[in-house]
C-alpha cells in the first residue's frame, strides 16, 4: 500500500509531490513519459503580471515558493525582467493602459510610455503606438525548472517512477501497466488526459507553439508581450471539444489566442510565441501556428528577419472552461490538481500548497 499516489510527472504533479512529501506523507509520482515531456517543459517560462486578482495572488504565492529553491542543486534560470505590454495601434493602446491601470492597483509599479520612448530604447521595433511597462516580472527556463522541482520532491523524500502509464482509477487505488497499486489517497495531475482518468473534469488539451532562435542583431531589454494575448476566461474556450462541423470545416485549427511575445534568454537568443488553439490532441495538426506567428513577429520587428529558427515545438496545455486551474477533492481519498493551461509556472506552485494543505487538514 502507497501512501499518495500522484498520477503526471509535469509542473502540476510534481509541485503538489513535494508539497506532500515536505508535509511527511508518503508519495510516489507516476508518469507515463518523462519529467516535464509535455507542456510543463515547453513553455516560455514567464510569470507575468495579469488583471485578475485571483491570478496575481497566485503568482505572489508561486514566487515565493520559487524562492526556496533558489539554493537548490538545479539552476533553473530565475530572473527578472520588465513586461512591456506593447500596443501596435490605438485600439491596443487603450487596451494596454486599461491593463496597466488594473495591475496598478496590485501594487505592482507602472509605466505608461508613448512610441517614440519605445523605439527609443528598442530601435529594431516597427511603428507602434505605444505601451505599458510592468516591473517585477519574471522568467524561468521551463525544463530546468520541473527538473528542479524534481530533485526538491526526491530530496523531501518522494519516489518519482517514469514509463508508467495509468489507465483506470479505482477506489482503493490505480491500474497501470504495471499492474493495480494501491493508495491510501490519489492525486489527479495528468494535464490534458485529466478527462481520461475521470468523466467529471472539464479538463481538455489546447495546443501551443513556440519557437527558439539564435541570437538577436539587438538586445532585448524587456519581455514583450502584444496586448492582444485574451485574458483567461477567453481562453478558456479552448476547453471545450470541436463538433465534428467544426472539424469538417478545419475550425478546430483556427487561434482561441494569439499574439506576439518575445522572450529573451541566455546567449542574446529569444523565444518567440505564442498560439493557442482548440485541439484533438493526439492529432496532427497546428503545423502552420509558426508560420502565423513568424508573420506576426516580423511586422512587429522587420530586423528579426536574419534571426535563424533552431526550434520549433508545441505542447499541449490543460484547459479548463473559466481558464482557471482546478485542485479541489473529487470523492474520498480522490483529488485533482491541473488545468493550469498557460499559468502553469506561475500558478500550479500556489494551487499545489493550498491543495496540500487542504488535503491534510
């Protein structure tokens, strides 16, 4: 008999493994794949600043909970950066300053700039209206930062077993195929397979594009975000299941959101996204989201241009209806953590201690 067991070895399933386990219980994390194979490790690794409250209290708790491994074993590319929320018209514009205006009275320090400032500071950029400057941002490298949190789960004494994959949920325990294992309690954190594993949670996959490139002919001196990336209950809709009219007429495919960011990395080299559109998940299909955000990417900065493309990768992020991550009891001995869709890094580190905290009271 296992004490815990969490079935999804991505940012959901290993925060709340570690929370547990530095909490004294016993937990063993089964996932189907490697660490971080899916979304979790494909990402941009931003944490971002956002207008709903809900979402900033969960990035206050993530990042302190990022903080206590800053003097752990795994250097997972914690830093800070500006978020310049950019505006390429007045339309963008008055979006953007209703934004800043919200995330000010977050306390978070704010900065309304014109085009001219912009292109002053960034002279690659094309015309553009204008923006807001949100301080305080972060990002982290996505891989290295599951593999963190990892090693901080087998340190406080979990058991993280890789290539098993569960197929059913019982009471008493889970089918694998290794055969049944039985737990005192399970912790659903599969991402977009949640649904597989129970009928009642409206969780679905929304596939996501990024890409990495060689180093930029210019320094990047923010993390630029387009403001018509939709705020979470738009994209939200991702969650809900094309009908087979919607596929026939290759609706599926078409964006729920999409819009410029421009991440800088090490090396002067950047990421550049990002896409979200409903998916079929385990489909081909989604293959010109580069080619759209390519597009898009060059008519903000026509100097991106030369830049080479070294990669180019999707993942699958979870989705629920409202956009909001779920971590809540399903039955006895029975809970969820997922649906973090595109919050996972800034959000699933908060959601996984207040559901430890919960599960334990």
């Amino acid at each position: 008999m296992h004490g815990t067991v969490v079935v999804g070895g991505g940012i959901a399933g290993l925060t709340i493994a570690w929370e547990l386990a530095r909490r004294g219980q016993e937990v063993t994390l089964l996932e189907q794949d490697r660490i971080g194979a899916g979304a979790s490790g494909r990402n941009t690794g931003t944490l971002l600043h956002q207008v709903e409250p809900e979402v900033a209290a969960l990035l206050a708790e993530s990042e302190s909970v990022y903080a206590e491994l800053l003097d752990g074993p795994v250097d997972f590319g914690w830093a800070e950066y500006p978020e310049l929320l950019l505006a390429r018209d007045e339309a963008q514009l008055a979006l953007a300053h209703g934004k800043g205006r919200a995330i000010a009275e977050q306390g978070i320090r704010v900065e309304f700039v014109d085009g001219a400032a912009i292109r002053a500071e960034l002279p690659a950029l094309g015309e553009v209206a204008g923006g807001v400057l949100l301080h305080g941002a972060h990002r982290v490298d996505a891989e290295r930062t599951v593999l963190a949190l990892a090693e901080a789960a087998r340190r406080a004494g979990a058991e993280l077993r890789t290539g098993v994959r569960v197929g059913a949920v019982e009471a008493g325990g889970v089918w694998t195929t290794e055969g049944w294992i039985a737990a005192g309690a399970v912790v659903l954190a599969a991402g977009p397979w949640l649904a597989d594993l129970h009928p009642g949670i409206e969780v679905r996959g929304g596939r996501g594009w990024l890409m990495r490139t060689t180093a930029l002919p210019f320094t990047l001196p923010w993390i630029v975000e387009e403001v018509s990336w939709p705020d979470q209950a738009v994209l939200g809709r991702a969650a809900e299941p094309p009908t087979l009219a919607d596929v026939a007429a290759g609706a599926n495919d078409t964006p729920v959101g999409e819009s410029l960011v421009l991440c800088p990395v090490e090396g002067g080299q950047a990421l550049v996204g990002a896409s979200l559109a409903t998916s079929l998940r385990d489909a081909v299909e989604g293959a010109g989201a580069p080619e759209r955000i390519a597009r898009r990417a060059l008519d903000v900065s026509p100097a991106l241009g030369g830049v080479r493309v070294t990669r180019a990768w999707w993942g699958l992020r979870p989705m629920t209806p409202d956009g909001m991550p779920v971590a809540e009891q399903l039955e006895e001995n029975l809970w969820v953590h997922g649906g973090h869709g595109s919050l996972g890094m800034q959000a699933a580190p908060a959601t996984a201690r207040r559901l430890a905290e919960e599960m334990l009271r």
